[in-house]
C-alpha cells in the first residue's frame, strides 16, 4: 500500500483533500506544524468571555473524524527565519504565506524521507489565496521544498500538470477535482457529497500574522528592542491583553478580564508586574527596562483600567521577577492622558 | 508489563503544546507505562484524549485540582 502524508491545517479543504485520498486506498497519515502563531480555540479562550465556545484542536478533530493519525510538530524555532527573513516577502500584514507553505512542505517532505512515506497531499486550490495559492506560485512551493513532484494538491490537481503518484498510477487522476478560485461552491459540494456535517471555519484564517493587530504589535515589538529575534513566550503575550507602550523602553500589558489575570500569572517570575492593592484591578506585566519614573508612570496607567480609576488615590504593588515589592501611591491618569498612539 | 508512572508538567501551556509535549514524552516510554500531564489549558480536557484515541493510547484518567487538569495516560501499542 502505498503511503501520503497530509499536512492538516484543521480546515475544510485539508479532511477533503484527505478524504478524496483516502478513498483511493492509500494510507494517509496526517501532520500539522505548530508555528507559534496558530489561531487556536484555546488561544482565544484565555479570555474567560470565551469560555462558552467548544475548545478543540481542529487539526486532531479533523484527523479523528478521518481515522487517521496525526503528528503535531513543533517547529517554533525553525519557523523564526520564516518569519523575519521571508524570502518571498509579506503579504498584506506579517504573513509570509509563499514562504510558510514551501516551508511546512519541505517539513513533510523531510518527515516521509524519514518515514518512508511517498507523498505529500496538501488542501491546496489554485487561485484561493492571493499569495500563495496561486498557478504561477504553486510550482514555486514544489520546487523550494524539494518535494517536487510529491506534491499531490487533489482538490486542484486537475488544474496543474501530473505528479509522481498520478503518473505511476498510485492514485487515479479522474477522481482528483479541478477546483479554482475563491467560490467555496465546489467544497460544499463535496461536503455535501461526504455528508460532512462539522467543520471548522476559522474566520481571518489560521494564523495570527494574517491579523492586523497582531502584526502591529509584532512590528511594535521588534522596533523597541532593534531586533527580530524573539521566543515563544513573547509572540505568546502579544496575543493577550491590551498592551500600551508609553516608550521605547517599555510597555504594560494589561489583562482585560479573568481569564488574562490567570494566563498573566504565569509569568510573574519573568516580569516585573504591577497590581492593584486598594480597588479591584488588572494585574499588569511590564515587558522592558523601565526606569524607577517610568514605573511611577506604569502604575498610573494601570489604575486607570482599575475600578479606582476615579479615585484621587490608588496603592500600587509593583513586584520585580525575584519578588522584590514595594508599594506606590498615585492618581490614575484620565483616558485623555493616556495618547492613542501609546495603545499598541 | 512493565508499568512505571512517569510525570510531565505542562502547566501554562497553550494547546498545542500540551499535546505536543505529551506526544513527545510518550514517544520515550514503554507499552503500559503511565504518564501522569498537569495542565492548566482547559482545552487538554479535549485534545489529550482526542490524541491518544487516534494514537491508541489509554486514559485513565482526569482530575481536576482548582485551575490544574490533571491527565493520566496509559501508553498502548503503537
């Protein structure tokens, strides 16, 4: 039996793509590359206004309603030069879409040299997205990968010339699609056909450098530091809380309700963070080098999004990584103090 | 069967990486061996159990201790 690989984003063209090989009886395995910037439920779900929405991994969910195993790699790491040196550049906001793709193929294309696997399939359709989902892009990703022609795309692969698996009749080519453009019409179709009643439809895509406030405060980050180098845990904390850089030299982020508190505490032992001893408040990390007046500044700022935002005094906490605290008393600033080019 | 209980601390990690790293972690281990996660993403409630069935692990169990879920995993045969 000859063996696939199929990168599974967790969305509705990957479990088609899948599926349409599945049924060719070739046994297909699934891979999805954890990037750091992911849009996941869980993700969104630190805010405890979310918490009534279902948390589920998509990409486990959709390998489960396929039978099939799933691989998760971490690729954080690896995935860094992708995003600050993208070869085929940015798309509208931070996303190096070309770059990812040929990037996450070359991955699979390396994980079925290991597995002794025989091809990639991917949910790919030409035309879908303007960056790299288009014909004149689509041998790009082939070629840059080193998987040439590995790389099945079975919902358009009508519309490109054979691969491998098509030319030695591992799969039938009459059963792949010529799907193309952005209609979803021809996916319904098949949903319908396959009787698919769920599936994820991640609004904005899959991936957080698609979003433009994301992408600002990414720019945000790299521009106060001088440098695009950063971790995980700081592309982590750009998706929570709101975030205010008063200067170059530091910035507050400030948990908006209960679920960020929560998530926020873990990296108390990393961050000097402020909190609200007087009235019901934020707690607050500072990311930077702050001086002893900039924190005074800091903690005003932070009362403001505390209940004692009226009030003519509020007591401060501020704690260093190594716990180290000391007590402030001071007015909070009005919203008119706080400028709008300091809100990220 | 050689059933030695292991432990892994995955606490404030955000899904995936809970998994990933229970995937990794059980990857080293033996058939029967026990893996006890702690974590504190409420997502794991779906995705550990989602992960081993598709992977055909076993778990055993899920506990809950204030905001950390505790997964015990049961490594089958792969």
């Amino acid at each position: 039996m000859y063996k696939a690989v199929s990168l599974i984003s967790g969305g509705l063209d990957s479990l088609l793509a899948t599926k349409l090989i599945i049924d060719q009886g070739i046994h297909v395995e699934g891979i999805n590359f954890y990037t750091g910037f992911c849009v996941e439920g869980h993700t969104h779900a630190i805010r405890k206004k979310d918490k009534k929405k279902e948390k589920r991994n998509n990409a486990l969910w959709v390998a489960e309603e396929l039978g099939i195993k799933l691989h998760i790699i971490n690729v954080i790491d690896e995935y860094k030069d992708v995003v600050i040196n993208p070869k085929h550049g940015y798309g509208q906001h931070m996303n190096p879409c070309l770059d990812c793709k040929g990037f996450m193929v070359k991955k699979a294309y390396e994980w079925i040299l290991e597995n002794e696997f025989d091809f990639i399939i991917t949910g790919e359709v030409i035309g879908q997205r303007p960056m790299s989902q288009r014909k004149e892009t689509m041998p790009i990703i082939a070629e840059e990968s080193g998987a040439g022609d590995r790389l099945l795309r079975p919902l358009c692969a009508k519309n490109l010339p054979p691969t491998l698996p098509e030319l030695e009749g591992w799969v039938n080519r009459d059963e792949l699609k010529d799907f193309s453009g952005r209609s979803r019409k021809p996916q319904m179709a098949l949903v319908n056909f396959y009787n698919i009643k769920d599936y994820a439809q991640p609004a904005g895509g899959c991936c957080f450098l698609t979003d433009k406030k994301y992408s600002a405060k990414l720019k945000d980050m790299w521009q106060a530091r001088g440098s695009r180098e950063y971790e995980l845990d700081d592309i982590m904390l750009l998706k929570v809380g709101r975030h205010i850089r008063p200067s170059e030299n530091y910035k507050l982020i400030i948990a908006r309700e209960e679920g960020e508190v929560n998530y926020l505490e873990g990296y108390k032992k990393q961050f000097t963070h402020l909190r609200i001893l007087s009235h019901h408040g934020p707690l607050t990390l500072i990311d930077g080098d702050p001086s002893e007046q900039d924190l005074v500044l800091a903690a005003q700022i932070a009362a403001r999004y505390s209940q004692g935002r009226q009030a003519e005094q509020v007591e401060v906490e501020i704690k260093t990584p190594e716990f180290e605290a000391k007590k402030l008393t001071i007015k909070p600033l009005s919203a008119e103090q706080i400028p709008e080019k300091w809100h990220v | 069967m050689n059933e030695n209980l292991y432990q892994l601390d995955a606490c404030n990690l955000l899904c995936p990486m809970p998994v990933i790293e229970t995937q990794n972690r059980v990857k080293e281990l033996n058939v029967g061996d026990m893996l006890k996660v702690t974590c504190t993403d409420p997502g794991v409630k779906n995705d550990i159990p989602a992960w081993c069935r598709i992977n055909g692990h076993e778990i055993i169990s899920i506990e809950e201790d204030g905001r950390k879920i505790i997964i015990t995993v049961q490594v089958g045969a792969d």
